[in-house]
C-alpha cells in the first residue's frame, strides 16, 4: 500500500487526518428536532452564483491544508447566498493552516495535514480573513435525511473523506467494481476535507481543489468518515438564513444546547 500512495495521477494534495473524537461537540441530531423547521425540497445546490472553475485551490495543491481550504470554500458558498460572494484570501486560508500545525511554508516542514474539528474550533475562536463560525455540529454520515438537511438549512457540509486510490481518475466518485478493496480500499490514496454544497438523488456535488465535483451516495456510505454542520452570520440576511431560520432562533437554540451540554458535563 505505501508504494501505491506514491501514484497520484491528480498532483493534488490531500491533509485531513483521522477523525479526532470529542465528546464536548454538539450533535445535529439534538438541534434538528423543531417540527417547525421549513419543508426541504428533493434536490438542492448553493453558490449557483460561484462558476465551477472559480472556487480557487487555496493553495492546496502546495500543502496538504484541505480542511482549511474546505473552510475557504465555506465562506464563498455563504456569502454568494446572501449578498456579494466574499472569497478568503489563499494568505489567510495558509495562515490558519500554520496556526493549527506549525507548517512552514519555506521549508514544507510539519506538512503533514490537519485534524477537521481542531480547524472547526479553530474557526470557532478566530477568523479566517475576518470570518468566523457561531458553531458546529457532527453529524452521522450514514443519515442521509440529516446530511441534505445540513446542506439547505445551513448552506453545506464540511465532509471528511477517506479516499480511496481509485477516485484518482473517476470524473464522477463512485465504489470501483470491485468494492472497496485493492485501489478501492478505504483511505488508500488519503483523508481529504471537501464542501458540499448540493445533494440530489444521485448523489452529492462538493467543491474540492477549487472545481466541483459529484460523488454518488453509494461513495458517501462507504469513504465519508465524518461530517460536520457550521453555523455563520455570513449564511444571515435581514436576519435569517436564505431558508428561513431566523438568527436569533439560531443563537437561542444555540444557547440551550451549550446548557445542556454543560449540565451533561458536571
């Protein structure tokens, strides 16, 4: 398998680390139970205002700072939803990357990718070029009702991959005829974070490597590892996100969750 790492027919890099586990983090499924929440419809897709070709590497094809770029991306998909698209300077999407690893962009050294809920935190506590997150939540991957309803109430995903090395070559993800084994086989090309920002029957359209891409939900089942819902004023306009939830029901119901997992905790 290490020889096989060493193909890599897309000369991207990848750098999402193995899910780190925290008990503290909040559970989409606690917030997703108000009945009044509005209908969602069958498919969906954010930043139609973004061309495919214009999300911008985020230099991830020199360092391995998916999870940052994912980040990056985040911000363009928000802000085209609600008013003016506002793209993240590549400078402040690296220098969160050097904040959470010590890379060194001189010499390459500590390039060794980043843990998807420590960027989360990160983001949670400091901007990304003036932007920051209210808060996030995990999800269960294998929900598929909870991810699409991730993706149109709070304007997409942040996605942790396990890629396998035959997703080098496919124009559209899917599990390889031959399942997931040989170059289909869990993570053996790598851990990559990825935003996606649509879902349809077929499958999910996300934003990696400054292009979007579809992978089918028979790839999601068996590489997504871990799934994450932010929350951000960016996805607020007139005081509610583009699908009707109103800001300060957000932060309320924020709020309690932070009291009920303070209770949990003493």
């Amino acid at each position: 398998m290490a020889t096989e790492k060493k193909i890599n027919h897309s000369k991207m890099k990848l750098g999402k680390r193995p899910p780190r586990l925290d008990d503290r983090t909040f559970q989409l499924s606690s917030y997703l139970n108000d009945e009044e929440r509005p209908p969602m419809p069958h498919e969906w897709r954010w930043a139609e205002k973004i061309e495919p070709t214009k999300w911008g590497l985020m230099r991830n094809k020199r360092a391995e700072n998916c999870t940052c770029a994912a980040a990056g991306h985040f911000i363009m998909a928000w802000t085209s939803s609600t008013g003016k698209m506002k793209r993240p300077r590549d400078k402040a999407v690296m220098q969160t990357y050097i904040a959470l690893t010590g890379y060194d962009p001189v010499t390459d050294a500590n390039d060794d990718g980043a843990y998807s809920i420590d960027v989360l935190k990160y983001w949670r506590k400091n901007d990304i070029d003036g932007h920051k997150i209210l808060a996030f939540a995990a999800m269960d991957p294998k929900n598929h009702r909870q991810i699409k309803e991730a993706i149109y109430l709070f304007g997409g995903c942040f996605a942790g991959l396990a890629l396998p090395l035959s997703a080098q070559k496919q124009a559209v993800w899917d599990v390889p005829p031959g399942g997931a084994t040989g170059r289909g086989e869990l993570a053996s090309w790598g851990g990559h974070a990825v935003l996606i920002i649509g879902y349809s029957k077929e499958g999910l359209l996300c934003v990696t490597w400054g292009k979007e891409k579809m992978l089918t939900w028979d790839f999601w089942d068996a590489y997504c590892e871990e799934a994450f819902a932010a929350f951000s004023e960016d996805f607020i306009k007139d005081e509610k996100t583009p699908t009707g939830i109103n800001i300060h029901t957000l932060t309320r119901d924020l709020d309690i969750l932070k009291q009920k997992k303070a209770r949990q905790a003493s």
